[in-house]
C-alpha cells in the first residue's frame, strides 16, 4: 500500500495530535485528511513552511490544553441532577443521553461539544452515574450525574437490588419454618 507523510492541523484520535508528523495511506490524507483541511502533506518543498507551521500549532496547542486545565478547575464542583418519568423498578421512560447533559452543562454556562462526552450508552436507569467529559486531548473531566423518578429519590439501580434481594431471601427461608414449628427435614421428606 502506498503511504504518505503529512503534518496534522488538528487532533485526530486514530492518528495523533497536532503539529505531529504521521504516515498514513495515500487514499486517506488524499480523499479526506487533506480536503478537510486536518493535515498538509509533507513534502521536502514545503519542509520549512511545515516547521514554521507545526511550531505554531504546538503553541496553539498549549495555549489550549492551559486553557482546558483552568475550565476543570472551575468545572470541578459542578454536578447535574436529571429527574425523568420511571417505571415501578427505576427503569426510565427514554433516557439521558450525552444531549441531554450537553444542554444541562449549557444550562449553567459551559459550552461543551456532545460528542465530547464520553457516555457508552444512554443511561436507562435512575441511580448515580459519573461522565467522563473531554476539555482537551489530555484533560479529562469526571462529573457526577443524578437521575431521580419524578417526583421521587433516585432508586437504587438493579444491579443493586438484586444483591440485596438474594441477601435476603436465604434468611426469610430458614426463618419461616422455624416460625411455623416445622423442620427443614420435613420440607424435604414432603417434596
């Protein structure tokens, strides 16, 4: 496969970070790094120009990972309660989704992209949660989320109560046939 040499204009997750020097195939910097704008191609051409450029972008890049350290400093109390309609077991009716947070960090003033928040799945639960949000390429924010039934406390999630459910079923069985006077041999010898 043929390959090219490029510079990156911007972080791309799969490649590296920007100002770095990566080799990747032909077809890609050619039909999209380069016409998005994400990359130039290194050539031994534009060598300097792409010195000149990539200590520019190393620059940008400091100035905004500084930047990203000062919004999690003042980020760092913050904490978002969501309070949907939930089913008997504190199943929700929808769910909160990484939109959903987006809208309530935006509520209290901080405008975060949504696909910067890092949420595997839409929580489907009430309970408490904690959301990995992305400043920066190396800055990374955990905030608490809360999700309550309307009109209610946050229910335990299942996992939960399943625990403490088979933790006490096993009691409530050998006390109930000590409480009826029977012996847990004649269970046995009536099955």
């Amino acid at each position: 496969m043929a390959s090219t040499t490029i510079l990156l204009r911007e972080d791309i997750d799969t490649l590296g970070g920007r100002g770095e020097i990566v080799k990747v195939r032909a077809g890609y910097a050619r039909n999209y790094l380069l016409p998005q704008g994400l990359a130039t191609l290194a050539t031994k051409g534009n060598l300097k120009q792409i010195e000149q450029e990539r200590e520019a972008l190393l620059k940008k890049a400091a100035v905004e990972k500084a930047t990203a350290e000062a919004q999690k400093e003042q980020m760092g109390t913050i904490e978002l309660a969501f309070e949907r309609k939930a089913g008997e077991g504190g199943t929700l009716f929808g769910s909160v989704t990484s939109m959903d947070i987006a809208e309530a960090l935006q509520a209290k003033g901080y405008e975060i992209d949504r696909r910067k928040i890092s949420l595997k799945d839409a929580i489907k639960e009430t309970g408490e949660y904690t959301v990995k949000v992305k400043l920066h390429r190396d800055v990374m924010l955990e905030v608490p989320v809360t999700v309550t039934a309307e009109g209610g406390e946050a229910e335990e999630p299942k996992a939960d109560r399943k625990a403490k459910k088979a933790k006490a079923e096993p009691e409530a069985e050998v006390e109930a046939p000590a409480a009826a006077g029977e012996a847990p041999e004649t269970e046995a010898a009536a099955e």
